[in-house]
C-alpha cells in the first residue's frame, strides 16, 4: 500500500513570478541583504529588510519536493499551489491566469506519472461563471483530483449563496475541496506579546480557528444540505472542528432565533455532516486531537499529510528526517493503536481510494 | 459519591443592580415593551427593544438554582459570577464592590452550608495591590475555593508580566483559576451573515476559540514556568486547547524566533502543563471532544459542569430535564466507558478533592 502525502504544497516558478510583479501582500521582496523573500501574511508586511522569509529551494523546486518524498517514504504526492493561491488576482486577469496555473501543475505531474497529481487553483476573483468554466475545465485534466480553497471565497466567506453554483460543479465533477486557512484572525485577539512568540500564535491558533470558522459557517448556511455530495478536506484535522462539533450541535440545538425560523428541524446534523461530507487530513502533530478526528469522521476519512514545505527542521540540515512528519506519522500509529490495516489506510489507502489515485 | 457542579453561575441581586445604573456595556435596559434586558455582549448592543436577553430568574434566584440542582440531581454546585464579572468597574469603586460582592457569594453559600461553594471575583480594574489584597482576602471566606478570571486581565491579556504577583498570590492561596471566556472574537470573522445564524457563531466558537487563545499566550509567556503550582480550570473543557495542543507543541518546536531568543530548550511542554496546572470541565456536549480533553489531562483532572443558567430548554418549560445537562452527563458516561469509578469521579469525586469540598 502505497503512503500518499494528501497536505503538500508547491510555489511554482510561474507563481513566484506573478508575485516578483507586486508590492503588496502577497509579494515578494528582492530584500538587498537576504536575497529573495516571499511576504504572504499582513503581518508579515513590515518595512524590515527581513521580512516575510526566505524562498527555499524547497518552495518551489519539485526535484525537493521528490527527494523529500524518498527520504520520507511518501509514493504519492497530491500537491496544491501554496496559499494565498489566486484571491488577489485582478478579476480580468483571473481566468486565464488560473488556466495556466492549472495547466502548468497539471504538466508537472506528468513528468513524474503515478507520483504527483494535484489539487487546481480557482480563479476566485473573476465572476462565478468563470470560476465554474475553470472548474468544469480542470475536471478535465489527467492529474487533477479537487481545488484547494481558501476561507474568503468571493469575498464574503464560504457561506455566500453566491457560491451555489461553484459547489454544484465540485459536487458533479467529483472533485474535492481541499479548504485551507491564510488569513488567520485579527491581529488584535493576540494582544500586544504576540511578537514575542514568533509565528506560533498565527500558525498554531489563527489558521486551525479560521478554518473552524469557515466551515462552521457552510454547516450553518444549508451548503450541505443543498450539496448533500459536495464532498470537503478539512487541512489540519479539521481546524478544531472535531473538538468542537458537540458545542456546535448544542448551540443550534438551543437557539432561539433558529428556532423561531424554523431552522432547527429538517437540518443535517453536524455529525452527519462530518461522517458524509468532510474528509480530514491527518496533520495535527498529536495523539489526542488525531483520536477527536477518527471519532468523528471515521479512520476512513483521514489522510495522511505533511505540510511540506513549512515547517522544516530548524537546524540547517533540511535533509534529516523533518520532527513535523515524524511527529505525524507517529500520530497514526499511536491514535490506531498500531492496527496495520487502519495505519495503511490513513498513510494512503484511503487517499487512492477517495482521489483515485491508482 | 455526591454529583458537582463546577461550572454554573449567578447574576446576584447586587450584580444586577450595579448593571440596571449603566448604559453601556455591560447593562441592563428596562424596555418600554420587553422587561428588563441584560445587554453583556457587544454584538447584542443594538437599538432594539428586545436587544440582549431577559432576566430569567433563573440568573439571580438562588431558589431556582436549587431547584435546577435538585431536578438534576447535583448535590453541590460552586456557584461564579457570570460574565463579564467586574472587568468594566471605575477603578476607585472596584475594590469595594469586589468585596461586597465577594461577601454577599459567601453569606449566599452559608446559607445552604455544604450545598453551595463559589469561585470569587477579582477587582481587576485596581491596582495589582488592591487585586492581591482581595485574593488573599477571599482565600479566607468559608466557602470561596477559588476566583473566576475572564482573558482580558489588567486589559492586556493574561500573559501580561503585571499579573505576576496575582498568580503568585493565587498559587500560595491554592485557589484554582475558573478561566472564562466573555469578549470572543472581532465581529468581522462571523461575516455579513452572522446575523442569520443567531448566537450560535458567538456562543459555539468565539467562547472556546478566546479560551484558547488566552490559555496559550499564558504558556508562551511563562506564566507555567514561574508558577510551576498554579491551577487553572478552563472553562468549555478548555476551549479548543486539548484538540490544539501537539500544534501549539510542534509550532514552538519549529519556530526560528524562539530559537534564536533560547526560548525551546528548557520550556515546560504543552503536555506537561497540561497533566499538571490544568483542569477542565465537562461541559463540551460530545464524547469525541472530551475523551480528547481526558486524554491530555486525565479523567482525574476533569469536572462536570452545566453552564447553568444558559442553554435552557427552547420550550417554556424550564422545569424539565435540561438537554444541554443531559447531552454533557451523557458525554461522561460514553467517553468513560461506563466505567462507574471513573464516571463518578468526573461527576463529583474529582471536584470534591480538587476543591476541598467536604
């Protein structure tokens, strides 16, 4: 059984390039003391000559991305362009920039057939006609498997109804949506300290709670139940929502206003929602929040995946084994018990089963 | 073994009329055509008639509070202030009405001797003397066992060095920490249709994602590190901490700042706080959640609670079984197994030890 790394991302050549043309977020600074550095984050955006980070070979070269793979015994990757993938694209030019997009990831897998497919980028600031064209289109190309989504949509969140139509071509394509945080929470919610942690606060915090956020507010806007096939990958373990389905089920369950509009009853619950709907993938660095994610979903929803390249070793030596994968896999087994058949289902039996990747 | 309840509050006749003289936030509004409202949230700020909530007497009548205890079959309930607490007092006046209040919980208590204990407020808008003073103060009221802390602290948050001598004061005092969530997360993260949903994006996520957030900048900060005996009960079975807690883990572990400033090596883990400065309630309404939150603190460092008087029952009859009672005692029941040692133990044997209540 083949291990499928679901959570791995990719800046290629052709996006870096679109960025160089920028000077605001996202951007990349050709720093003149520290080379190249990649800007993605508001705050990030400072006037220091070192802001943002670096560009590693490993952000965009796919001769990494493989060696990575071997070292880490990973036989397929399904990789997705890197946030924040095309939001901030000029409407005009969205379209045809996502195709080439597309098509270039699509080509790159096929250099390396069997190993790589990937997750395509929708043009998400050209009108919803297009997006679904690009949808319609990508559905189309050989490595292709989903999108990988970001929590804004076209603006206004995943629970515009605007976005009807986009979810119905996911949903009748076959294709998964591999919804992913960038825009973390309001600087503020960190208080005054937060530069003293490093990025731990935004990293570890701002992308898992703005993930919940977004996929809390599908559940509670009808997607899936308008969308009973739409079919969700949730990047790390799901954000919190695991952890929190109970609360969440809880506060429908007594809320007044809901139930005055009728919009209790008749619902999915949101544990229904999790066993058909939401996939998970398995990047949550421990045990206990691993267990939360089988609990919910099933040990057959959970994929595997490494985040790649973030999180690197921090000595310099990026070619150890990464702490952030071993720490992953070591989840898998431990969470399952050590139960072969489980462990290989998570690792990649489940990926080439729900992406087709055989 | 008797049944405790940690975590249920009580707007006291004293409370509510500090509020009833106030028009901003927190206050109470007598409506032309609705009755008295209390308007605690900024989001429930509005010009309406009906804007925030009725005074149910279930929030200051200690009768109601007994007959609920009774109707559930709680022995012993350790009653907190509701929220927002005294956040918000002139600071000249906050000492003062701390200590009325704080007295008033105790007579309360003293009259249902061994029925009632209480988690104290703190005057955090005084000075750090005037904060310890009363720390020190309610540590000798009969029937005080701990305060009850909201995550703003002098305003700045908990991992504010200023609260230094307050923690220190409470770890000495061996009173527990009930820390409670009250300003959630900025409006904007719910976007424009929040509305629709009623209070379920508030109530569901922004409480436990501002536990979470607060708990972690206290980690961060060192607070653990300097009060290695300090005890914190975290309201909501932690917010999202127990889910979160291998990311938070791997983001210090891959974090280049706290490596360079020294700050990786010699750290208490995540997990280490966890199983010894850390208590949660039971109040999450899902097994999946909290087997996860046993798992990083252990079922002996975890207390059943009610969150009464929200979440009553939708229909006019509050003298039924409460559902958001019935969906967490169940959630015990099934995350242990069964196990009757166990199960008695979450529901009042581990409070009765932790907070010295016989």
């Amino acid at each position: 059984m083949p291990t499928v790394d679901v959570h791995t991302h990719l800046y290629p050549p052709l996006y870096t390039s679109l960025l160089r043309s920028r000077t605001t977020v996202p951007y990349i600074f050709p720093s003149p003391t520290a080379g190249d550095r990649l800007v993605i984050l508001p705050g990030e955006d400072t006037s220091s000559p070192t802001r943002g980070r670096p560009i590693a070979p490993s952000y965009h070269s796919i001769s990494h991305k493989l060696s990575f793979m071997s070292r880490h015994g990973i036989d397929i990757s399904v990789l997705s362009l890197a946030n924040p993938w095309l939001d901030w694209l000029p409407p005009a030019e969205a379209g045809s920039v996502a195709r080439e997009v597309n098509d270039d990831m699509d080509a790159t897998c096929g250099q390396h057939p069997g190993k790589l497919f990937f997750f395509a980028t929708l043009p998400l600031s050209a009108s919803v006609e297009e997006i679904v064209a690009e949808t319609r289109r990508v559905a189309r190309l050989k490595y292709c498997r989903g999108v990988i989504l970001g929590t804004s949509g076209l603006g206004n969140g995943l629970d515009d109804a605007r976005l009807d139509g986009v979810w119905q071509a996911l949903a009748e394509e076959n294709l998964v949506v591999f919804l992913h945080p960038h825009y973390g929470l309001p600087g503020e919610v960190y208080g005054p300290r937060a530069g003293e942690y490093g990025h731990v606060l935004p990293l570890a915090l701002g992308f898992p709670l703005e993930t919940t956020i977004a996929v809390t507010r599908m559940l509670l806007s009808g997607v899936f139940e308008r969308f009973e096939r739409l079919q969700v990958l949730l990047a790390h373990s799901g954000g919190t929502l695991p952890f929190l389905a109970g609360r969440i089920e809880s506060c429908i369950l007594h809320d007044g206003h809901l139930s005055k509009e009728g919009k209790i009853e008749g619902r999915r619950k949101v544990w229904d929602v999790l066993r058909k709907n939401i996939y998970l993938d398995a990047v949550i660095y421990g045990e206990p929040g691993l267990k939360a994610a089988i609990d919910v979903s099933g040990s057959d929803r959970l994929m595997f995946g490494t985040d790649h390249p973030f999180f690197p070793p921090l000595g310099e030596d990026e070619d150890e084994e990464w702490l952030s994968v071993k720490l992953n896999s070591q989840a898998v087994q431990s969470a399952l018990g050590g139960d072969k058949a489980h462990v290989e289902a998570v690792m990649g039996g489940n990926a080439v089963k729900i992406l087709r990747l055989s």
